[in-house]
C-alpha cells in the first residue's frame, strides 16, 4: 500500500510563509490576450514602489516560491521583489506556441508594464534557466529599463558539446531526463549532479512524491520549452549588453562546470569591465539554496554597491 500523504503541499506552505514575512503576496496578472503570469510582489500592481524594484527569475525545476524562498527575507530589505512564476511553471500559463527564453523574457516585459514599471529600471537576478531569461530581457530592453544583471550558474554559451557531456555524466540519453524526471534514479542523478553535498538517503515515496506533484506539472509544455531553447542554437549569438553584470558560480557545478562561467565571462566582458564573476566554494548548481546567507551578501554587495 502506497503512502498517501503528500509532502508538496506542506514545501509549499513553508515557502510561501517565508515570501509573506518577507511581505510580498501572491497575484495573477494577465499580461496579453494570450499570457497570464503568477508572480509574488513586495507592492500592489500600479503602486509606486517604495524601494529600487528588482526581479527574480527562477530556473528549471518547483516554482519560484521553491527557488527563492532563502532569498526574498534578505532582499525585502533593501528591494520591492518581483517574483514571477515563468509561463508553465506554478500558476503561469500562455496560449502561445513560442517557447524561446526570449518568450519568457518578453512575458515578463510585459509584466513590469503591467505594474507600472515601464519607465522605471529594474535590476534582475536570473538563476539557471532564468538566467538565459534575465539575460534576453537585458538585452531587449536595454539599460534604460534594466539596470544591474546577477546572472547565477547559467552557461550561456552553451553547446551540443555540453548537453552531450552533461548527458554522459547523467548516464541519460536527454537532458530532459534530468531537468523532467519520471523515475526515482533520474530524481536522484539530478540532486546528485546539481548539489554540493546532496541528501544522502532520500525515501522512494517521497521522490515518486516529486515526481508525481512536481515533475508531471505542464511536462508536455515545458518538453517544448526545452527543444525551443535557443541558447547554443545558430539563431543565438551571445553578445555584450551595456549593463554592470554579475556572474555568481558554484564551484563544484556540475550542470555547467565552472571552466563555462570563465568563457561566458570573457564574452560577456571582452569590450567592458563592467563583468565580475564570483564563485562560490563548496556550492554545486544551486548555490542560493545551498548557501543562501553567502550567496545573499554577494547579491547584496553587487547590487547595492553604487
């Protein structure tokens, strides 16, 4: 007999209880005809914000409550947060056929106009996935409407040579395997590869647990999401943007190995100084979960630094 109760639900309490004592609520917010996006705000939509606006995008993986939840308390502090869930993740959705991180990044354009946010600039911290997000949206709107950009173990210029090495360390024969498991190995392959020090046992009822109320959500969009990629494709140069940038690494990453974030550096910062790369010791993929309180500081320092 199965284990009926469900630990999702309980993860999911506890993180939105860190996003409401850190006073950010939970709205809907159609942008278009077509997109609706779910995001958490320090500030009512329309409201003028009473701190510098900064957003958070989450990567692949639970939704952004999940991603962010040892950031929002530090960061409430000195920001209004803009947290969205990105479209097929949490409660965003679209009607859309475009999958592109462009498409993510325009959701979210049209997001800040939304709030009123659409002469004001913005910083962004974009993890992961939501770093080849942050970094369209920079890019799009210019340093006009965004201002600093923290992009966090993100391999912008990723390849076929890197999905095919990642698969090889994975022992997968598709990334989707690992960003959308459907078994227990899978599941644990991916803890194993994006952590440090992963969870040395975890109970198989709670891993089916994950896959079934986590993994299973919107699969068929966000598969989509993965082909429609065009990070590394011939359509997508990476060039660089105007704007102070921040690369946050973790040491021991092993998503994208740290030997990328000195390439994307170089890219990124060949014609400015305005590039700096931070990398965090004894932090795999997800370095603000693995250590928020440093990773936190290092946000903290970039950002607030005039």
């Amino acid at each position: 007999m199965g284990i009926g109760l469900s630990l999702v639900p309980v993860v999911d309490f506890f993180a939105e209880r860190r996003f409401r004592s850190a006073g950010l609520q939970p709205y809907t917010i159609p942008v278009d005809h077509e997109t609706t996006v779910a995001c958490w705000l320090s500030q009512a939509p329309k409201q003028p914000p009473s701190l510098p606006p900064l957003v958070l995008i989450h990567g692949f993986g639970p939704r952004s409550t999940w991603q962010w939840r040892c950031q929002v308390g530090s960061l409430s502090r000195h920001f209004s947060l803009i947290v969205p869930d990105l479209v097929f993740f949490g409660g965003s959705t679209s009607t859309s056929p475009l999958r592109s991180e462009a498409f993510q990044a325009d959701a979210i354009a049209r997001l800040l106009e939304h709030l009123g946010l659409d002469d004001q600039p913005v910083s962004v911290v974009g993890t992961s996935y939501g770093g080849f997000v942050a970094y369209h949206l920079a890019r799009a709107l210019g340093p006009s409407r965004v201002d600093k950009v923290v992009i966090a173990s993100s391999d912008l210029l990723k390849g076929e040579a890197d999905d095919q090495a990642l698969r090889n360390r994975g022992n997968v024969e598709s990334v989707a395997e690992l960003l959308l498991p459907k078994e227990a190995e899978k599941v644990r392959t991916a803890l194993n590869l994006a952590m440090y020090q992963p969870p040395r046992y975890i109970p198989d009822f709670v891993i089916r647990d994950m896959i079934q109320n986590l993994y299973k959500d919107k699969i068929e969009e966000k598969m989509e999401l993965i082909k429609g990629s065009t990070i590394g494709k011939e359509n997508f140069e990476l060039t660089p943007i105007p704007q102070d940038v921040l690369i946050i690494w973790g040491e021991h990453d092993q998503i994208f190995p740290l030997d990328k974030a000195h390439e994307v550096k170089r890219i990124l910062g060949e014609k400015s100084e305005k590039v700096n790369l931070e990398i965090m010791q004894k932090t795999g993929h997800m370095p603000q979960t693995e250590d928020p309180t440093r990773f936190n500081q290092i946000l903290l320092d970039f950002l607030l630094n005039k």
